[in-house]
C-alpha cells in the first residue's frame, strides 16, 4: 500500500499566500515613504524576525495603518519626564478610601488599606534588542510593611483565588532585573484573581506587554488594577475580592497619543474573545471612581478617554 500523503503543506498553503500577499503590499507601500517613516517600519520588521517578540505579519501591516492612518491617536503635549506614571498619578475624585501611593524600583501602586487590595498599579516597558535572561520565578511572596493592612500571602490559602499580579513579574525583570522582580511579589502588589483568569486572558495581556506590544511599539504605559463591585465577597482575613480588573494601555508617537481599555470579570477563562472587552478609559473610570492621566491637558484628556478601539492591538 502507498504510503499516505501527509495533508500539511496543503492547509499550511493559504496561510503562506496570505503572508506573500501582505508582504508585496508592505513592500509596494514602503517604496513610497519618506526615510524617517522607513526608519520606523525596519524597526517593526527587524522585530517581526524576533521570534521571542510574537509579533504577526498581520499585527505589522494593522500597525502601519494604526500609526499612519487610523483616528486613534490624539495630539498631546511632550511628557515631562519618562516614569512610569504617564499623565499622573491617578485621583482617587470618587473612591471612597484613602489611597497610599508606594513607589517600587520599576513600578508605582496606589494602595487601599480599607480594601487590602493595591487600587492601581502603573509601570512601562520598553523595547529591547534581545529580552534578558531572567532570574527563576521567586517561591514566596512577601508582606509589604509600608501598609497598614500588612496581608500576609497565607491570607490567600485555600480561598479558591490566586495570588494575581498588577505590575507583571515577568516584563519588569528582563527590563529591571532580580531585585526588580522580587519587588512585584510584594503583597502589595498582588489581588485575588480566579485560577482561568489569572493564567488564561489575564496571562495574555502580560505576554503581549512583555514581548509583542514592545516589539512593536516600542515603548508602552500601563495602569492596571481591579474593579469592586456592591457584593464585596471578602477573602477570611478580610481582603476585599473585586468582580473584574482593568487595563489601560498608552502608545505614544511623533507627539501623539492613542489608549487600549479592557475591562476582564473574573469569569473570564481560556478562549476569552478579548475585543469583546475592549472599553473606554471614561468607563473604567466610571467602574472605578478614579481620575486616570490628570496630568493632561483637559482637551487632550477628553478626546483620548472617550475613544473606544476597534479591537486590542
């Protein structure tokens, strides 16, 4: 009998066309730009070669348009500085709760002992030529003594939720190393997340912002932090549990400016359509009570907190 033919290269084939299609577009655009805007595209391609990057042909060509051609950025005024707070700390205008901002090596919390929850967490990341090899994941959280709550990591034992990170463990330490990275283990920076939240959608955005976003970007702001509900389930030694969490995303270029929302429940699991959570920052901001970027100017912060994207890049 004749061997079996293996049916692979045949449902491989379209996928091969699209990419040579998507290719001889990009290039017969590219001949056309100015040499500043060829600058920027051989740096999104000499990243589409980074593997380690996870950056798609599809995510290159959506990108182009996105920066060139899309409404999705405003103007707004030059930073004055390059920390991890872009636009501000966040004001706490309709939080009910004292919030205490404590400041890390790579990333900034506001914390609610009330709550015993960090409120929101801010910290960038920027692109890199090759990741960093990082240190082995730390086995033990530690309790943060700059709060007053001082929740212990046992306080998250057997309570049917993990202990989820704001300011991500994985992107801060192949861009600020060890000690950076034992810091985002402080239980300061930690929130009850359900298990198929925390390693499914949840999971995803931190690899996105670790490898891809940067990759493609070049750098990127990000708040995180999580939404109360009324019901207020608390974990045994009090900690507050919140229905859902929150992310804003901030994409600077040539003196603009565009913003990525996603609001997450907690029963968000594997499989979870993100572009079905993509929100604005006007209605996270109405979930929350905070004031995200006050630090902008107030036309540019209308503007950039009503738009809702297409879809998460």
């Amino acid at each position: 009998m004749a061997a079996r033919k293996s049916s692979r290269p045949r449902r491989a084939r379209p996928f091969l066309w699209l990419n040579a299609l998507l290719l001889g577009l990009l290039g017969s655009w590219y001949l056309f730009q100015p040499p500043a805007r060829k600058a920027e595209v051989d740096q999104l391609i000499g990243n589409y070669f980074e593997r380690n990057k996870r950056i798609d042909l599809v995510d290159v060509v959506w990108d182009l348009y996105q920066l060139y051609y899309s409404e999705e950025f405003v103007r707004a005024p030059a930073r004055a500085d390059g920390g991890d707070l872009y636009g501000g700390a966040p004001r706490a205008d309709g939080f009910a709760h004292p919030v205490r901002v404590l400041t890390n090596t790579a990333y900034t919390v506001g914390y609610s002992d009330a709550l015993e929850n960090p409120v929101w967490a801010a910290y960038r990341v920027r692109d890199l030529d090759v990741l960093r090899e990082t240190a082995a994941r730390p086995d033990r959280f530690a309790v943060d003594a700059r709060t007053v709550a001082r929740v212990t990591p046992e306080a998250y034992s057997g309570s049917g939720y993990d202990r989820g990170h704001l300011a991500p463990n994985y992107a801060i330490a192949t861009r600020h190393g060890d000690a950076a990275q034992r810091e985002t283990f402080l239980m300061s920076n930690i929130v009850p997340q359900r298990h198929a939240l925390n390693a499914g959608p949840w999971k995803e955005l931190e690899q996105r912002i670790a490898t891809s976003y940067p990759g493609r970007f070049g750098e990127i702001w990000v708040l995180a932090g999580p939404v109360f509900g009324a019901g207020r389930e608390r974990l045994p030694n009090g900690t507050v549990v919140p229905e859902g969490f929150f992310m804003i995303l901030l994409d600077e270029s040539d003196g603009r400016l565009r913003a990525l929302g996603v609001i997450l429940p907690q029963t968000a699991g594997a499989g979870t359509d993100l572009d079905r959570h993509v929100v604005s920052i006007d209605e996270i901001e109405r979930r929350t009570g905070f004031d995200f970027l006050p630090g902008l100017d107030d036309a540019t912060e209308a503007a950039l907190e009503a738009k809702i994207p297409a879809r998460v890049w």
